[in-house]
C-alpha cells in the first residue's frame, strides 16, 4: 500500500519497555485515540503510559481520511427515532465539541488544518436529506438542505454542514506527543491483561486504571464485542490533476463515495464491504474517479478497516461489568477523528470517576438491537463451521483468502494477515498459521 499520511514525514522514535513499571492509568494503543487520551489525561495532572505495539499512528491512524466533521452519514434523524433528541443533540455536541478542540490545539500543532464545509448528498432520495437537514435544525445546529453542491453531477439533494475541518492526521498524532511529552513506549506489545496488570515479551506494568483503545477491544470475554461489532475494509485513492472542490463530500448509500482534498490532491474513497467478503474494493473509487474526473492521475492508494457498531455510534466507557477499572474506546465507524477527541475527555473523566455529560450516549453496555446482533452472529457461526484448515487465531473463524490485496481475512471480527500468516490488524493476537500460496 501507498500511504498518503506517511510520505516525507519522519516518525518520532519512542523506546521499547523494558522491565516492570507502575503507572496510575495505562492506556494500550497508540492510534489517534489511544494517544489523544494519554495527552487529556496528562493535562489533568495524572501519571499516564502508553504502549504500542509497532510505531505509534502506524496501524489504522495512518489510513484515515482525517476529516473533522459532525456530519455522521445520515445519523441524526435515525437517533432521535430510536434514542430520542436529548441523546441525538449530545452526540452532536460532542462531535461539534471534538471539531473545536482540533481547531485549537492545531494553532499550536502545525498539521495542515483547514476549515471545509462539509456535503452529504443522494442521488435519489432528496426528501431523505431533506428530513436529515431538518432533524439537524431541531437539535440546534444549522445545516442547510440544497440542491447545489460542487459535484461534476446533480443529486436529488444534499445537506451542508458548515464549519467543519480536516487535516493531516499523522502530523497531528506527532506534534501531539512531542508537545505533551507523553510517555510513550514502541514495540510493546501487551498480550495479557490480568486485572489492571497489562503482560508484554519485556516486562509488566501495573496500573490503577487500564483504556483499551485497541481499534478492536482484545479481551474476549467481556463486553460482547464480537458480537456488538464487525470490521469492514475501506479504500482510498489520491489523484493528482484533479479539482479542489473546496469542501469533504459523502455519498449517503450505504457504501457511497467520499471525497475530499489535500495538498493539490483528490482523495476519492469508496468501496467498502465486511472484512473477509468479497465486493467493493479499489475498482470502486477508481471507476468513480475514470467517469468523473477522467484527466486525474493516480499517485496513492491504500485500504483501511473501519470498527463498525451495530447502531452506528461508537463504545466508549467501561470495557464490561466484571471490569469495574479496565475502560474501552471503538466502535468508531467511519468517523474515528472526533470521536476519538470525544473518547478522551468521557475517559478522562471517567477513570477519575468524575460525571461527563456525553458518557450515557456512548456507554458499551446500552442496549443492543437484537436483529443486528442475531445477524452478526449468524455470519460468525457459519464462518466458525466452515471446513477449512486455516483459521483465525483470534476466535477460531474460517480465513477468507484475498486475492486484490494478497492477505488472509477473517469474516467473523475483521483481523486481517499477510501471505505468509503475519498479522497485520487484531484482535487477533498472534500470527496465523497458513500456508504460502501463489
């Protein structure tokens, strides 16, 4: 893959644990979450480490789209029907709150922050935007239904979210810790978590408080996850010699085109479908980019995986009931940047048992909807009884074999592996055991 967020930039080098160590709070992951919550925390005067297993911003960070952004696909109308507006007008707050805190600390953090509006359109289903334009208005904020956006094509409508942002995720994570000066350990892989006590090849460490923000949450057995949560692969394409339409666009189908600009490129993403399935895929935003924008020249690709909730908002709180000290960050859907923000201010106050207002809307344990959940399961029990040998070191799923990236991917929960069986995303914890193929 061809990591846009990675190119010309040099990475801070952070050292490898070595030996025991105690803290008051150990946060495990070291993605745009795990980071931003090691930072609140240390403003708020508490001893915090953080471990990553490979380089900090190296795992899904890296493949973000990096917009700042409220505008959730069409999420508002569906809350306040199965939530009601007071939890729908939190959960805006929250993310309107995210968006103004990056835009803060980039005043002292150089990452290419830009405010862009941002679209979300349909191509035939204007009244739907409609609806969603005006369940916006109710809650407070004013979004804008049209029928003109900056597309080469018409829609049926859109909704227009003014002040909204993006910018360059890695230069962000980067300034972050340095300016923080986090303590931070690299290739530390914690593959136990007794308790508070977190295990890895080199030592322990002791903790009052434990954040997993892991992408997916690793210890099985508590909090339902898997069964809560599903990944799904998303793709990307940067393009040279293509428009700057001034502003983040997405598509409201299930699956749909986003759009948005960096640095006299085009970023076109689309294609996505559950890990471990077949569809979608980089052909998607290219066939897009081809008909629409057919002088545009390729320059990067890459493909990501996305935590995707079964009601579309994200699990951030207490990791499950038997864990009273251990707290999680996931299920971050396509929208992991402000949410991600959000995370470390419910988690900061959380792990110091102080209220926070936006806690009950994200709280892991808020009630499933049983026909997702029932769905979910029955994709991974007939993955479980699938008669192959190679399998999922995570769960024990069937490993699908993908051939347009060249990896082994699990249906079931998402983890993903190289050819050769390295593990390339979790929760799987260990490699798997395959064969090469050809």
């Amino acid at each position: 893959m061809n990591y846009l967020w990675k190119d010309n930039l040099t990475p801070p080098k952070f050292p490898r644990l070595e030996g025991n160590a105690e803290t008051d709070v150990l946060v495990i992951g070291g993605g745009m979450a795990g980071v931003l919550c090691a930072a609140q925390l240390k403003k708020s005067g508490v001893d915090c480490i953080l471990t990553e297993g490979e380089k900090i911003g190296n795992k899904i960070t890296k493949g973000t789209t990096a917009v700042l952004s409220a505008q959730h696909d069409i999420l508002y109308s569906d809350m306040i029907r199965d939530f009601g507006a007071t939890y729908a007008k939190l959960y805006l707050e929250a993310n309107l709150r995210a968006v103004e805190k990056f835009r803060e600390l980039s005043k002292d953090i150089p990452c290419d922050f830009e405010e862009k509006p941002s679209y979300m359109y349909s191509l035939h289903d204007g009244s739907r935007m409609k609806q969603e334009a005006e369940a916006v208005n109710s809650l407070g904020f004013d979004a804008v239904f049209s029928l003109e956006t900056p597309l080469p094509f018409r829609v049926a409508g859109a909704v227009y979210y003014p002040g909204m942002a993006q910018f360059h995720p890695l230069k962000f994570l980067y300034g972050v810790a340095k300016k923080e000066n986090l303590n931070i350990y690299e290739n530390t892989f914690v593959y136990k978590l007794k308790g508070t006590t977190a295990y890895t090849k080199n030592g322990t460490i002791r903790a009052k408080k434990v954040i997993v923000a892991t992408h997916f949450p690793f210890i099985n057995l508590h909090g339902l996850y898997p069964v809560k949560m599903y990944q799904q692969n998303a793709y990307a394409v940067a393009y040279e010699n293509a428009p700057d339409l001034g502003c983040t666009v997405i598509d409201a189908a299930e699956n749909g085109i986003f759009l948005r600009n960096y640095n006299g490129l085009l970023i076109v993403g689309g294609g996505s479908h559950r890990t471990g399935k077949k569809g979608g895929g980089f052909n998607v935003p290219r066939d897009f980019a081809k008909k629409y924008f057919p002088d545009a020249k390729e320059k990067y690709a890459w493909i990501n995986q996305d935590c995707i909730s079964l009601d579309g908002i994200p699990y951030i709180g207490h990791y499950g009931k038997l864990l009273p000290d251990v707290y999680t960050a996931t299920g971050f859907n396509l929208w992991g940047m402000t949410t991600s923000m959000a995370a470390s201010e419910i988690l900061s106050d959380l792990t110091a048992g102080r209220y926070n207002r936006y806690a009950q809307v994200f709280a892991p344990d808020r009630k499933m909807k049983a026909g997702k959940a029932l769905a979910n399961i029955g994709i991974s029990a007939l993955n479980l009884l699938s008669p192959t040998v190679k399998r999922c070191p995570h769960l024990g799923c069937a490993l699908k074999w993908n051939s347009a990236e060249h990896s082994w991917d699990c249906p079931c929960h998402g983890s993903r592996f190289k050819e050769n069986g390295e593990m390339i995303n979790g929760p799987a914890m260990r490699n798997a055991h395959v064969k090469q193929t050809n």
